[in-house]
C-alpha cells in the first residue's frame, strides 16, 4: 500500500482482564439527564452494548480508538459503516482544513460544489444530476418526495426485510417505534419482501395506479437472487414507479459506483452518504435529470421543494468527499475493503468450526460489510447471546458491532481480531453448554426499533 494509508497503532493492553470503565460509568448518568437516551443516535446508546463497555470514545486513529478511561480497542463497524479510509485519516483531516480556512459556508454557492457533482456524475452509471444534504435521511426522504411529485402518486413500496431507510415518519411509522406518527402516513408505506418479486407484484395489483417508488437496498446481508434487482426495476418501469436504491452502507463499499455498479443495474434515483467522505456529514440525492429536474428552475411544472438546507453544502465536507473519491481511486480501496474482509471472514470461520459452534453463531455478508448473527442452545435467536459475544471482545480489546472492516485495518489487526473471536467463541460455548447468564455481566442488549423501553 501507498504511503498515504495511516499505520496501525499497536495495542498497549492485550491482557483479557475486565477493563476499568469507572469514567464513562460516572458520566453516563449526567449523558441521559440532558440527552434523551444520553447519545444522538440510537444505535450507539448504553442499550445497544454491554455494562462492561466503553461508554466514551475520545479519540481515534486509523481503526483504533481510546475511550474515556485510557482503554485501546480495535473498532470495527467505524461509525456506522462511514469511516471507511480511517479515524482521523490525515489525507482527509487536511483537505478539511484547508478548505475551513478559505471559509465553510456564503450566501451564494461555491465552486467545489460544482466540482464534486462533476466528480460524482462521473463515478456512479446513469445519474445525470445531484443534489448534496447532511445525513442520509435527508436524501431518503426528498427521494420519495420527488417521486411522488414525478407520479402524482401517494403510496410507498419498501422492502421489509431490510432495517432502515429514514428517520422521518414515512418509514419509521412502520417500525415499531412509531409513537407520534400519524396512522395516515404510515397507512400510505407497504412493504414486500426481499428476492420475492411476487410480493411487490401483488402491491402494484392491489394499488394499481397508486404506488409512487419503489425504495430498497440492492444488497443488504442476503445477495439478489439471478435476475431479481433488474426484475424489480421492469416492475417499476411497466406500472409506472420510481425505483430507488438505498446506497447508504453499499456506497463506496460493495464498489465506488454502488452496488449498482457492482450489480450491473442503473435505478431511475440513488441516494448515497456514510463513506463518501470518510465520516464527514455528507449525503446526496442522485439520479436521472427528467426527475431530479423537478427540484430545479428549467421547468414549467410545480416545483418540488428539494434539499433546502442550510449546511447542505458545507465546503470543507464537500472537499473531503473529493478527496475520498481521489483516494478510493488512486489507492484501490474498494479492493482492499474485501481483501482483508475475506481474511477477517476466513479466519473467524475457522474458530467457529474448532469451537463447534455452527448453528450457534455464524457471519453473514459480503467479506467487505461483514455481520454477525448470535443463536442460543435452541438455535434461536439471542440478544443475551450477541451481549455476551460483545463482553467478550471488548474483554480482548475488540469493539466490533459488526465485523465491517475499514482501508486502516491491517493484517496485525485482523490477526489480533481472530485470537480474541478465538477466546470469545470459547467463553460462548461454555455459556451453550451451562446458561448464558452464568457468563453475563449485567443485563442483554435490546433491539433499537421497540414499542417500550
């Protein structure tokens, strides 16, 4: 690899002893009085880990972060799948900079705005006009506004088999967490089932003429089926409908174009965020001009109030998106990202065959956005079981929510990562063998999307 690419940082604490977390345990309770679930996204809350876990982190560098209390861990998952290049990766934190100090924000556009839409118009197949916001929800959202403005219809189609599109009402009022969300909105979302091509199809025959988009990830943890993602787009395209594809955690990951570059398959919009830029907040609506025009002033239809925001088009996030598609290019990343995901993959299978514990725990996803799934002594599914893995590793030294690797994950850090999966496995199959709550410091983990807490 090039000189660019930030060195591991060797772990100072490799002992498997419990961790002090006595800071993080003493500032928690101060974190919920003033923040409603004590963090601003719900799947980085006390809930979703172990007692025994790092509350804070305080910095990081390449794949290896330091929490409050001084205690070294190698991350994986790397905020919610948008740190792909690396924590604090320098090539970036400069760009950033030096963009901060020409100013971040004017009264009328700047001219890396121009530059990035060019830059990502040429990387993803088929889309004609971009439009950037700060989060992906923001994108999510104006993609289904915009294609029920292009239609004239109402309904939504999503896949329901897939966890997450918005945190606006459209989608979250079909989750389980939907207090607050009007019946009438929620009655106006349908769900199909993923590689079920029947079940969107008695949507369209059971709301003929009603239906705007069609929104979904072409990948989330269970491949296409042969033929199904073009199979979809036909659908769409022969009862009318906007196909969208959610490229949130796909983006820059499965391939720099998407997964719909990897898939072969152009939607009509596409809407892209997380890795674009290396964990800066950055998303963008992207798709076919007919539609994304709407939003514009060449037009003598109504016009769709899109992507209005006022740090939509921050300078410095803009030029380290730039940056990012610069690096993914000269540096192979995407190539890099499976590499050491088929090593993680390999070598965690392995344990799990020494261990014995197939049917109890298994990986799932592509080597380059790698899950994991924990099942009791019943094969069933256990959120007590997925707390004890993750005690477990955070034991080691590990903080892995997932198995998503990242361009700073070495072969030293995916080695490390296997001896310490080796010893949680172990500590797992004796919970399968005595009760998992014999191993279990504290309460389970809980689902994020649940009616009560």
């Amino acid at each position: 690899m090039s000189s660019i690419k930030n060195e591991p940082v060797p772990l100072t604490i490799a002992d498997p002893e419990p961790r002090d977390f006595s800071k993080s345990h003493a500032l928690q309770p101060k974190a919920h009085r003033l923040i409603p679930g004590g963090v601003h996204t719900y799947a980085k809350g006390d809930d979703q880990f172990p007692e025994q876990a790092p509350g804070f982190i305080v910095r990081g560098k390449g794949c290896h972060v330091w929490d409050l209390d001084g205690n070294e861990f190698i991350e994986y998952g790397m905020g919610l799948r948008a740190v792909t290049l690396g924590h604090a990766f320098e090539p970036l934190v400069e760009t950033a900079y030096k963009q901060m100090q020409l100013g971040t924000n004017f009264s009328r556009p700047a001219k890396v705005e121009v530059d990035l839409a060019e830059a990502m118009l040429e990387v993803i197949d088929g889309a004609e006009m971009v439009k950037f916001a700060k989060n992906g929800s923001d994108v999510t959202t104006a993609a289904v506004k915009l294609a029920r403005a292009y239609t004239g219809r109402d309904l939504i189609a999503i896949c329901g088999d897939q966890p997450f599109f918005s945190i606006d009402d459209w989608f979250i009022g079909t989750t389980e967490m939907n207090a607050g969300i009007p019946q009438a909105i929620t009655g106006m979302t349908l769900k199909f089932r993923y590689n079920d091509i029947e079940s969107l199809r008695v949507l369209f025959d059971q709301h003929p003429g009603k239906i705007a988009c069609v929104i979904l990830e072409a990948e989330a943890a269970t491949p296409p089926a042969p033929g199904y993602l073009n199979q979809i787009k036909d659908l769409c395209e022969q009862r009318g409908a906007v196909l969208i594809f959610d490229e949130m955690i796909t983006g820059f990951r499965w391939h720099l174009g998407g997964a719909q570059k990897f898939h072969g398959i152009v939607p009509h919009l596409s809407t892209f965020g997380k890795a674009m830029a290396n964990g800066f907040a950055i998303a963008a609506l992207m798709g076919k001009r007919e539609i994304m025009r709407l939003g514009g002033l060449d037009h003598d239809q109504a016009r769709v109030f899109l992507l209005s925001t006022t740090h939509g088009a921050e300078t410095h996030a803009l030029a380290a998106s730039l940056e990012t598609i610069r690096i993914y290019r000269e540096q192979s990343v995407v190539e890099f990202l499976w590499r050491q995901g088929e090593r993680l993959h390999s070598g965690i299978n392995q344990v799990i065959a020494r261990h014995q514990m197939a049917g109890y725990f298994e990986l799932a996803g592509r080597p380059c956005n790698l899950i994991y799934r924990t099942q009791d002594e019943h094969g069933e599914a256990s959120q007590a079981f997925r707390t004890l893995f993750l005690q477990e590793l955070i034991r080691g030294g590990i903080l892995a929510p997932s198995f998503v690797v990242s361009f700073s994950h070495s072969d030293e850090d995916i080695e490390r990562t296997i001896d310490v999966v080796d010893t949680a496995l172990g500590v797992y199959a004796k919970a399968i063998e005595n009760g998992v709550h014999r191993y279990l410091v504290g309460r389970a983990v809980k689902p994020v999307n649940r009616t009560y807490v």
